[in-house]
C-alpha cells in the first residue's frame, strides 16, 4: 500500500468538490481516511481538509493525485514542480501536465507563482520565473514543461450563492424556464461591461439571421455592446444574403414567402462581396448598407470569422486555415469580461475551450443537446439557456433599451 | 386480374394526392393506366383524371380502392354504399369504413349526402338521411354502419396557394424560421375569429406557466380572445400554485430563485382549491385572485381538464373517465374557428384527432419532435412552430394591442 | 433572529446534500453556523453534522425547516410530530406535510415509527401506532394528519459507491455513452429479480411496437422476466394491430412498405378485439395469437391499461377512470423490485411518482428530454438511457439468453 | 405582361416536382396556363408538359425561368446559353448562374453536353466543348461561365418506386421506426458495393467512439467495406485514446468507470501521436496497435482528417486548411459509390455539399434535427436514420457477417 496525505481549502462542499474526491478515490480502488475536516462555519468562511490516501500501487497513486489536483487537492508536502525540457517541437514530455480551465499555480524555486493565460489541455511552460499555458502544437524543443502532479495547486471556482439571479440561470438545463429573468440579467452584464468598457466577446452562428434577428444583432454592436464578434463564414453569407436580398436561406424574412432565386441568394451574395473585395471593401462601397458585419466594419468592432468543411465561398475575410483561426479567436478573448454564444455549437465548444473557468459564458440555443455540451466546460460561470435565439435577442434588445 | 375505372377531381397536382395516388397503386402490387387526364389550365381550375386499375386479387384490388378513396379517387360508377347494421354494442362490422379527417360524402339512395361530425378513425352511421361520424364505443347494435369502400367520395384539402402569410407557416417543421411572422399571422386570425363572434379554442400544457406566460395567456382570455380551453390537471395546479405563492415547480418566477417550499407548493395549492370546493369556488370566495383560470371563470369562458396518470390531486374540475373527458373537449371544438396548441403534445394530439381537417390548428412547442407530431394529421391547416412557448405569448399578446 | 439548532446524520457529502442544506439557508436569508461536523473518516463511516440556523421570521423558520427535512436535517430537539385531524373528505389541514419519496419516519407517542408506503406528494395519517402515505383525495375527515416539519426525519437515499456498474449508469443524461454496458447491467439485474423470484416492472409504451421490439418483449415476458405490465391504451392497439395484420402505423414491419389499410389497420384491430369481447377474451378465442399482451395473457402476468385523452377505441381492458388506473398502477407497483421504463413520459412519470426513491428504475428513451424528466424524481437508484428502444430491446433479449 | 412558353419531361409527378412548378409561378404573382399536359399512363412512362407562363416584369420572368430549371422545366424555344467571361480570379459575372446537385445540361455550339464534376452551389465553366462545374474560388479571370437560365436544362432524380426498401427508408426522419429493416438495406448496398470493387465512402464522427462501436467501423474497414474515410480531427483522437488508454472521454469502454487520468487522456493520446509523427508512423512503429485509423493504414484505405475551430492537437495528419480539407473530401467523394454519414452534422453536411444528387447517402443520427438538416439536399437518394449509432454498427456488422 502507498499512502499520501494530501489537503485542499476553500469552499469544499460546494460544486461538489468534496464528494467528487470521494468518489476519484474510490473509483481508483483506493481508500481515504480524513485526519481533519474544519468546516467553513458560516458561508463566508473556508472549510480545511486533510486527508490519507492509500492506493494499491504507486501508478495509480500517481494517477490520483493528478486527477485530485483538478479538484483543488495537493499533496500536503510541499516540493517544486517537476520540469522537463520538450525534446521536440510540437510536443511535450510523456507525463506532461494537462491543465483544466481553473486558476492554477506551479511551485518554482520554492515560490507558487500563478499560470498565466489559463486553458484547458495544455502543458504548462515554465521560463524566466513565469509560467503559461501553451498549447502542445506551439511547444519548441528545449522549453521546460511541468510534468506529474507535484507542485501544482488548481483552484476551481467556487459557486456565489449570493447572486441570485445567476444562481437561478446556472441551474439545470431546461426549456420549461422563464427567459425573461435570464434576458434580464445578460443585459444587466452587458450593461455593466459596456459602462465598465470591458469586452462582451459574441460567438454568433447563422440562426441568428434565419430566425429574424440580425438586426438585434448589428444594433447591439452599434450602440457598443459587443467588443468582438467570433462567427464562421456562413455567419457573414447570410448576414450579407439578408443585407442585399432580403431573404435567409432563399426565404423572404419581411413577407415570409420564398424568395425569386431561393437558396441561390446566397451563392449571389458571396459573389457579390467576393467580387467587392471582401466585407470591408463593400461596406467601404456601398454594396452593403446594413447587417451585422456592417456595423461591425462602422463601429470598428474586430471580427473572426472561421471557416469550415462545410463552407460556401468563403467570403474573403474567412480565415480558412484553423491553427490561425483559434489564434485570432484566442486573442479576442483574452481580455474578454463576458461571452454570449447563440444558437452555434461549433463555434461557442471551440471558443469555451480557450478561456478561464472564471470568464462568465452565456450559451443560448433551442437545442438542449447543445447546451448541456457547452455547459459541460464544467464551470459555475457558464449559463446555458434553452430557448428561441431570434425571440430571445429581440427580448434582450428591448430590455437594453 | 381485376380491373376497376376511377375517378378524381379537385387540384389533384396539390399536397401530392396524385403522386400519392401512384405510389398507392403500386405498393400494392397493382398497375395504373391513365385514361384521361385533363389539368387544371389555371391555378383555379380543377384537374380531372379517369384511370384503370388492374389488381392481382380482389382483397387487393377492395383494399386499395379503400386507400385510393382518401386521396379524393372513387369508383367511375356510383353506386349506393353498403350499409350493415350493427350486431352488437360498441363495436362495428368487420369490414367498416374507417373515416378520415376529410370533408366525405356518402352516397344514399341514390344521393349524395354530407358525413356530419367529420373526424378520423370513426365508424359512418347512416340514419333517417342522415349520416355521421360516430366512434365505435358509441355504436349500438342495429346502427347502420357503412361498409367497404363503395359509394363514398372524401375530398381531401387543397394548399390555398394565394395566402401567403399561411403558405409560410404551413411549410415544414423547423427551429430556423421568423418566428414574429408567424405570431403575427396567428394575432391577426385571432383578432378575425374575436370579431366575428366565432370561437378560437386554445390547447395549453403547464409550460404555459413555467415558462411565465401564465399572465399572458390570462390576458388573452380576459381580452375576449379565447372562445374555450382545453387542458390538464396539471395546468389548473401549476396556475393556481403561481396564483397563490408566486411560483411554478417551486421556483419564484418573480425572483428567479426556489421558493420557501419547494417542489411542495404545487401540492399545497391543490389542498387549498380541494379545500374551497374547486376552482369556481375558490374564484367566488376570493382565495383565487389572478390566474389562467381566474380569468375563465370571471369571464364565463368554459374550460375543460382532462386528467392522466401522471396527475396529482386531482384539482376538484378535473375530468378524470377518459371517455367523459373525450366527449367533453370534442363538444368544444365543435365549431372551433381556429385552435392554438400551446406545449403539450398529449392534449394536442387528443384534439387534433378530433377535429376536420379544414378548422386551423396551430401548434407551438420546443420541441420539433412534437410539432411533427401534432403536423402529422395531414392537413395544409396545421401549422407547426418550434419555438420558445413562453416567448411566443409574449409576442402575440404584444401584437394583439 | 430566531435560531434552530438542527442535526443531521448519514452521508452528508454524497449526493449534494450538504451542499443543498446551505444553498437553502441562504436562499431563504437566513445564515448558518456549524457547531459541529464529524465527517465519516472513510467511505463506509456516516457524517454528523450539528447546525445553528439563524432565520429572520418564525414563518421563514418554519418553512426552511420544512426544507431542510427533505435533506436529511432535522432538530435536534426531539418533540413528537404535530397530528390534526381533517376537517372534510379529500383535503389535509393546511398546513399538511407533504411527503417526499425518501425514507421517513414519525415521531409519535415518544417513537420514531417508519412511514409505511412511502412516495411523494402525499399526505401521511397516523392511526393506530402505525403512519402512512395517504393521497389528498383518499384523506376522509377525521383522520389524524402530520402537520409542519417536528418529529418528522427524512432518510435521503445515497450513493452507492461500490457498485461501479451503477455508477456509469447512473451519470448524467447523454447519448454520447455505450449503451451496451448498460444493457449489461440491466440483463443482470432482471436475471437476479427472476431467481429470487421478485417482480420486475415494464412500463412500457407503443414506441416498443412501431420500432420492431414487440417480439423480444413478448419474449421476455414469455421468459419470466416481466412481473407485471403498465402501459396505455396505444400499446394495446399498436400490439393488436401488429398480431393481426402485421403492421405498426400502418406499416409492415417485416417488408417495410405501408400496408394495404393504411393507418386504418390498427382501427380494424380495434373492432376485432372489442367484437370478441376484449384482449383476455380474444387470445381465449384464438383470435389474438401472439404479442406482447398475448403473452402477459398466456402467462397469468398482470397488465394494467391507464386510459388518455388522446385513445383511440379504447381496447375493452382500458381503464378509462384516471383514479382506478392510478391505483392500480399502484398496486402492482407495491412491491417491485425493479422498474424498467421504455419509451413513454406519460406512464414513466406516472409510475415514478408512485414508488419510493429507493427502486431501482431504468428509464430508456431517444429523447434526452424524456429521460432526463423521469430522472428528475431525485433518486440515485434512477438510470436514464438515451438510445433506440427497439435496438435496445433486441440487445437486452440477446443478453439474457 | 411577359409570356414565356416552357416545357418539362419526366415524371413529373412524383417527387412533387409540377406541384413545385405551379407554386414557384403563383409565388412569383406570375400566372401560368396550360398548354399540354400528357401524363405517363403507367409508372414507367414519362409525363410531357407544355405550359405558358405570364409574368409582370421581364425581371420577375428571368428569375422565375432560372427557378423553373431546378425543377425540370426550360424553356420550348432551345437557344444556346449565354457565356460570359470571368473579369477576374475567384468570382463569377453578377448574372452567373448557381448550379443544383441535378444532372444539368448545357447548350452549346447548338449541342447538348452534360456538365461533368456535377454539385451544388458553383458556376459552370465551358471550356473546348466541355462543361463542369467550378466553385467561385476556383475561377479565373477568363474563364467562361454559363449566366442566366437560358440553354440549361436540369433534370432532377425520380423516386424509383419498385426499390420497396428503399422507399421504407427515404420515407420522412422518424426514430419510431423499425432499424433493422434498413440496416439490413444498408448491408445488402455495402456488400453489393465491395462485390462490384466500388467505393463506399464513411464519414464519421468521434461518437462512433463514445458510443463504443469503434471496433465495428474498424472491422467494417478491415473487411474491406469502406473505401475512404472522411471524418475531423476529433474522432482521431478519441479513435487513438481507447486504442492506447482503453478510454473515450476518460470512460472506460470495458469497465464502464471513469478512468484514471479522466478526460485528460485524449490529450496524453494527441501527444503520444505527435510525438511518433503522425497515426501513420504510430502504426508503424507499434504504437498504435488497434482502431479505426489504424485498420485504414494497414489497409491502405485512404482517410482525410479536416481540421475544425474546436480541435485538441491536432493529429499531425489532420488538414488545417478548409479549402484543402475540401478539396481532398472532394477527391474522395469523386466515383463513390454510397455515402454512409455515422454521427457527425458538420462533416455530413460538407460532404453532402460535394456529391451530385444521384449517389445514395444514408444518414445515421440520434438527433432527428441533424438528419432533417442532411437530408434537405433535396435528393430521393438520401436516407435518415434516427437512432443510437453505436447499436447500428453493431446491428450492421452483425448482418455483413
């Protein structure tokens, strides 16, 4: 038998945390004994625990403390981190640490200094007194890489009970929900940010245009409420198909007949742009006079557009190669005060992948599939909502007003 | 090989009935030889067919005629229909014309007359001239029953090509539409049906109330908007739940967080309307002061719920014989003007079963596997539309100001 | 302030219930203070909590502690439950305790007696040195009914954490999982329910039918494995339909191609049954020679046929009076030792509602949304499966030959 | 009034191509009359058409003409189609014209010739008496494009009506259907197509993995059934995850429990991979040692990896770029022969994009939304399935047996 004490502080019995840990070391076919738990007497107050581990092999105790760190356990004993140089571009050691989404530290020269640009599923570089996640694809060859469990602290967000209103819309994905109580709280953020003039990043799949909304759309971004715009390519067709033909998808959206050249307005429309030189320039000569992407170029507000398998055209901004595509949205995000993803799985998956579990994440689709996927970044910050995207910015442009 | 001659009228080329003819004739091992086919010239004009059939087999060549005749064919020759009385109660003879949702005539001593009470899956009762639908379990022996396929005509519906707003609406079940249009179409029959003193029926689940349109749906009823309402046990509970403690599943909708009792207040509302001798009574004594069901009584708008399996309570109005409950709702729709289905499929396809085809049924839910559903009773009157039920209300109350 | 000190017992970590128990002090305002909290020091030990909660009402007080019943809390002070009397036939005192599905016990007379019949949403009566679950509408003046939240201690159920097969089963909803392992697990489960001779439950719905199941629940039934059948109308039909033409909705299942009557056939099928006086009757007649209800006849395996708004017929066996289905829904409910659900919400809630949360039930349906409803009565021993019912069915026959 | 007189041959009939006609002139508030119409007089025979069509602006009738094309119909009167040169690379004239996935033949020089490399949404380039289709991004100023509707006749699929099978399947998405029937269809066409050395193209998602029938698309490979694979980076990884871990999403396949190194392996695996040089230098070395990737490398059995926004890694043989991503599909898709779509939106789509409309395409999903969403191609060669995909590579390898 191989025995650890291992301990961990904070809000354990919320998120949780508490019983996943019994239950890592049970499923691991392992044994705990708690030689302390101080419960936060109040709601403000940590709680402490200590605890035994006893794992059959050291493998598998290895294994377990990797997995317990994720849920804000460490070992008691305190030792640096385990750092290793990558011996090729492009990957990492064998036992490389992959990290979560929730603020971690590293252990360096006897120091705990935090990562910096926390993700998930990436290694950790430690240089210069500093340490960050780096995908395995941007590793170089000589970077020191931290590997194993050791020396390592992750600390995993911790549910505000006071907020009530965010408490009511975190619960539980469901359609049999009031909406106007979640409307009501995402403009009341997106308020803030924009008083604040922090970034509300919006990750925006085509639903928008076809259920009748662009125009809520293109007027939260021209009155300020978007800092960036993360979409796919068919985001800018429809938008520009609606801009110069009136139709989505070949339907009329103001008459709600099908429309003279049908799904072909699409094909029209990249043509038209592409012939324009891209978006900017048909903004720039008056081929497009309104939309989303319109007022985008106006504004000044960036937008990313990613391409897919799937993708007519592109249209010229269409970042078609994806190494680029996750940089440019990474960067984006970055500085991001707030996320709202509507009605795009693709997208919304990708861009939650890229940010801290602290980043408030707003995901909006009619599809509870999609919700439960994307709110699975297991977050108390993430808020699915399932409902009608089209009536659901109409409501939210309302209440912004 | 058996032959017989058929014929067709009406716009043949419309909502597939002549493909649909063809495929029928061949699925059954059967052939088809076109005597005549004369198009309708014009979008008004009628198409007119004459066709042979040649069959394997009698059976065969029996039942197709019987599948032919609810796609509008009948036999070239007309003859009387075969009447059997029935020998026992509740049931009909072994080989009864089973009716469709369709306008259908049968031909009676050597007259047409008009099937009274049309809905599908009913036995045809002839009697003193007359005939109508009757349901098996209301057969009584020595009824005479029409039999086989012979001596009837059924003209299903044709697409009403110049409606736009509804050739919109009526097109195939999809999350990715405008929804505002839609709602703005069923805000204008409404408004139709309240003018012309005719009755507008509403179908309503207890998302209605989860979902916070109680008061939407309220103000409809109050505003003279619906003619009647047809719903469940659990539409009456989760309305006077919100009445009396503000919440829906225990959840404050107000406030967006669980109430003080939880899950239990639904259960707490049940005993108090028990207690008060049923919902009416509770209106009377003023224990019920705003609601779904406040407004119907106040307005004298009669209701009906029917119970299931699933019921707690049940509230006192509850109609809990199923076949009580089935006659009940079919009284009420009898001369519907239009229905509205909102969130619940089990009460919907109840109703759906019992109407024609031409009366207009709208039906709104999240969920499209629903809206197919409920689409499935094959008339160009259905309108499906997935959406957010709580949204929509909104929406079409703000409309119809 | 008022202040309580409660107690709880058991373990607290699993489940969330510790978590649960300060969510719901802060939401309802109030604050707690922990004066004691042992924690199980391994995973077979209990937990032991002692509590100060400090509301700002009696009212607020009240109720919390109602609340924190259902978690497993109760004061520590031990006073005998309060008992009132109804004052009239159906409805409980207003202030009537409603029952959850965990374990409960009453404190009467100075000792603790269990709650006989145990489910949620009822009212419980003492009578005799004895408690139970009572439903408001068989509640009958006179009786002594537990009121408010003293002398009552509620059990929650908790993880069991070794059973590892369960485990997997139990997790979240997703269709992303192997569905064989879960077949597995419930082959196992129904083996071991026959060799001691208990009662496994099917729910069951017409979905069996139209995806080409019927013969291998036939076959389980035929095999022993299946104590008693609850299901509608529609499984009826849908059976009968399948036995006499071979058709599901009018399409044959062994060709795949729509039959010759069209959806009328399981009308014909109607007739059929009700002219030879019902299902029992019908297979003694040798009319009805296979099927699912073929076999529960065969075999002397109850069947219950709940009634609903939306039947057709109904079949003879139908019991059309929603308060005669439920208790018999009940009864053959009482002492089961399993329940499999297969894809019907309808029957599955209804069921769940009637049984305590410590029977073990699987639900199995392709819409996530069903199975997570069902899942939703709070219990560990609930498993939902989103896959094919029929691919499903034929997998689970495979694995118990 | 513009009057243009228009003919179609076919069966026009079925498929509801002349209800689709008579929709587009009323749509167009253009009128149309009746020249001739001689209909098929059997199944085999085609149907003539010659109607005049009115339209109020010459504007209205071009676009309407170019709308009749899809649906068979062109114009009596044959002239030559209009050919304009491209002004510059990667975009057509205004007026090009958008192809359909129909056989299309184009007017030249006074010839009929039939466009090669048929697919939808591109332009048509003549070029030395050839025809073919060429995206937008793939033009070159010079290049001549087919515009306007003139000289173009397209000639859309017929429903084979004798393929019962076949006609089972393409009937509308439903999961109440019976599975086994057409995966029994789905065996006969993929041994029909190995027996004929054709080529049936898998495209696949990694919840062929999560649903633990990996190793049934793997033998479907070794046995020579799939000729090329197309899926994203995603099922690469989780492919190599259970071969080196035994785990998909850190959920032991066998065992049924979470794994050691939970969701963190697939990153362990993309690693081990990168660090080899790729999955086809991970075969070879040894490292991979089982899979679906791995099948294909030993039996040379070309796969394509397309890169999306949300990948981990990615493998090193995933194509980042979308335009090559989409080229290399394309190739792969060129002589397929069957197209088998197993749990992936994003990749069916793209691939459905790319095919002419004649190739069959079977669709397998648990979401019915995703099958509605591939099947619109419009083509009678496209079949849904909704059901557990994992169950239906069981079923399907058990019937290739």
């Amino acid at each position: 038998m191989h025995t650890e004490t291992i301990e961990a502080q904070g809000h354990l019995i919320d998120s949780h945390l508490l019983e996943a840990v019994f239950d890592k070391v049970i499923e691991h076919g392992a044994k705990f004994e708690i030689v302390k738990f101080q419960i936060g007497r109040t709601n403000e107050e940590f709680s402490h625990l200590v605890m035994k581990v006893h794992a059959p092999e050291a493998a598998v105790m290895e294994e377990l403390l990797e997995e317990l760190l994720a849920l804000g356990c460490h070992r008691l004993e305190q030792t640096d981190a385990l750092v290793r140089p990558c011996d090729a571009d492009g990957c990492a050691p064998e036992d490389f640490y992959s990290t979560t989404n929730h603020r971690t530290e590293v252990r360096h020269n006897g120091k705990w200094i935090t990562v910096q640009r926390q993700r998930m599923d990436s290694a950790i570089v430690v240089h210069d007194g500093q340490a960050a996640c780096v995908k395995l694809r941007d590793l170089r060859a000589g970077d020191k890489v931290v590997c194993g469990a050791g020396g390592l602290r992750v600390l995993p967000d911790f549910k505000e009970r006071e907020r009530s209103g965010f408490a009511f819309m975190s619960s539980e994905v469901s359609s049999e929900r009031r909406v106007e109580l979640a409307a009501g709280r995402v403009a009341e953020l997106l308020r803030g940010v924009r008083a604040e003039n922090k970034r509300a990043v919006v990750v925006a799949g085509p639903v928008v245009v076809h259920t009748g909304a662009a125009d809520k759309l293109a007027a939260l971004v021209r009155e300020g409420y978007v800092g960036a715009l993360l979409a796919g390519n068919a985001l800018a067709v429809h938008d520009a198909e609606l801009a110069l033909f009136g139709t989505s998808l070949g339907m009329h959206l103001e008459r709600g007949v099908m429309a003279e050249h049908g799904h072909r307005n699409h094909m029209r429309a990249i043509n038209l742009v592409r012939r324009a030189g891209g978006i900017r320039a048909a903004v720039e000569t008056g081929l497009l006079k309104q939309g989303i992407l319109y007022e985008c170029v106006r504004r000044g507000v960036p937008f990313v557009l990613a391409g897919s398998i799937r993708d007519d055209g592109p249209m010229p901004e269409t970042v078609t190669d994806m190494l680029q595509a996750q940089n440019l949205y990474a960067e984006h995000l970055r500085d991001a005060a707030l996320i709202l993803c509507l009605g795009t799985m693709l997208h919304s998956i990708g861009t939650a992948n890229m940010v801290p579990s602290w980043i408030p994440l707003v995901a909006v689709d009619i599809n509870p599939a999609v919700v439960t996927k994307i709110a699975d970044r297991g977050s108390s910050q993430t808020i699915g909502l399932v409902t009608d995207v089209g009536l659901f910015l109409h409501l939210l442009h309302t209440m912004l007003k």
